[in-house]
C-alpha cells in the first residue's frame, strides 16, 4: 500500500534531491545526435506551409474581379482569330 506524503516539499528541496547531470560531449551526443524523425517533421511543416497557400488561393480565386480575369483569358484563348 502506498503512503500518501502529508507535506509538500519546498522548491529548495526538490531542486538539490533532483539535480541535472552536467552535459558532456557524450550526454550531448546521445541526447541531440538521433536525427530520427527530423524529416517527418519537416514533411509537416511544408505540407501545413502547402495548405495556407492552397487556402489563400482560393480566397483569391473566389473574388468576382480574379475570376473575370480568368474568364476573359480563357476565352481569348478559345477564340480563333
């Protein structure tokens, strides 16, 4: 059965039971070296970079004035002279 502590320790005591091991250069390669899942993450962001700009060209294309544009260019094209 586990005790419930009656209480609390003070932020003084917390840090000197807990203290962070100093960063050598072997701690520093075990713990940044791993590359893993660097390029999924990259991934992510150009494909929510993708998203805003597929969402901003839709705004875009929806505007009455863009929308006649592209109506008149697509009609000039059709157009045999």
């Amino acid at each position: 059965m586990t005790t419930i502590p009656t209480t609390i320790p003070s932020l003084a005591t917390i840090r000197t039971e807990s203290t962070i091991p100093p960063l050598t250069r072997r701690r520093a390669a075990l713990l940044f070296g791993d590359d893993s899942g660097s390029a999924t993450a990259e991934y992510a962001i150009t494909t929510m970079a993708a998203v805003a700009f597929a969402g901003l060209l839709v705004v875009i294309m929806r505007s009455g004035e863009v929308r006649g544009i592209l109506t008149d260019i697509v009609r000039r094209a059709l157009t045999v002279s």
